[in-house]
C-alpha cells in the first residue's frame, strides 16, 4: 500500500527506467525524476529487482560476511553527511538489542529494534548488476546499506552477489514491521584512537 505523504508513480515508467540504469549514481535521479521514495521504488520495481528481508537480514549478512572474511563496502548516512567502511568485517556481536562491529578503533553499533524495513535491491550498471542490502528505519529513513567492496569498473564480488542472494532467496513475501521502539540514534560509527 502506498503511504499517503507519497506520490503516485507510473511502475512500469519506473522499471524501465530502473532496467536502463548503467551507473550506480543514477539511482538518485531516477528517484526525483519519478518524484518516488526508495521503499516506494523498491516496492513497485518487481521481486527481481527489489525484494522485501526480515530486518534481522543485516545481521545475518554481516555474520557470513565475517566469517568468511569478505570484503563489505558499509554505508551510513542521514540528509548531510555519509560515512563509508570498506573491508572485511570483525565478527558481530549482539548486546541489549545492539548489533557491534569492533576493531581496531573503530565501531559501529546498529540500534536492531529501530529496524523497520531490510530490502535486497539490484542495480544495474555498465560493470553488471550490483547487490545491495539496505535498511530503513520506522520514518522511512535509511539507517545502513551493505555492498560488496569493489571499485568502480569491476564486477559485484561473486561472494557478495551469492551472500545477499541467498538472504533473498529465503525471504518470506511480506514480512510485517516491527513496532518502532524509540531510540534517537540509530545506528552510529565511533573512530576511537589506538591504545
């Protein structure tokens, strides 16, 4: 169902375009040009482009992706500044509803119950298509996207590709939300200086 504060958008005009993608930057124009939100565009995209996860789905990617040591590109971000990790992730841990990632100076603390919505989305690109898992908060507002670390002119990391497949493979059709439960910051990176 479309949320009242968003505007009507043509689907099909919307995918095609989507289809026609060939730089990961041209996502954002897409979105004003159709005058559409992200989970709006990623609801009417279609199941191949675009497929609802349970919000634990983060959590288990960063895991795998941990214990295999593959290399994630992590980005956070509000309306002002993102903030970019590359490299393979340290093991995750779970404590009073926060997922950790610590090392070597840094951390990063993703608030789980403030996870509203967890999406698997494909774009396309002149250098193939490209996965990613992104997470939005109760308001709609992204909270974390995970991505293969590559550089530009490099295919998707095979690992990666296969890693958020599967999530997506194994996720159910419509996953309910869970009440939002306050928390004023979300999700958060702390550089610490070395000891």
């Amino acid at each position: 169902a479309r949320d009242p504060a968003e505007s009507p958008v043509d689907a099909a005009a919307l995918r095609a375009d989507w289809l026609g993608l060939r730089d990961l930057h041209g996502f954002v124009a897409l979105l004003r040009r159709h005058q559409a939100t992200r989970r709006q565009a990623y609801r009417l995209a279609g199941s191949d482009l675009a497929r609802r996860l349970a919000p634990t789905a983060a959590a288990a990617a960063l895991r795998q992706a941990a214990e295999e040591a593959l290399p994630l590109a992590i980005s956070i971000g509000n309306r002002h500044a993102v903030q970019l990790l590359h490299g393979a992730p340290p093991r995750p841990r779970e404590r009073d509803g926060w997922l950790e990632l610590a090392d070597q100076g840094l951390r990063l603390r993703l608030w789980q119950p403030g996870i509203a919505e967890a999406w698997h989305v494909i774009r396309p690109t002149a250098d193939g298509p490209l996965a990613a898992i992104e997470l939005f908060d109760a308001a709609g507002e992204p909270l974390l996207t995970l991505q293969g670390a590559r550089r530009p002119g490099q295919r998707d990391l095979p690992g990666w590709t296969r890693l958020a497949g599967q999530l997506a493979s194994g996720a159910p059709r419509a996953h309910a939300a869970a009440a939002p439960v306050p928390q004023p910051f979300p999700c958060e990176i702390t550089l610490e200086a070395a000891a």
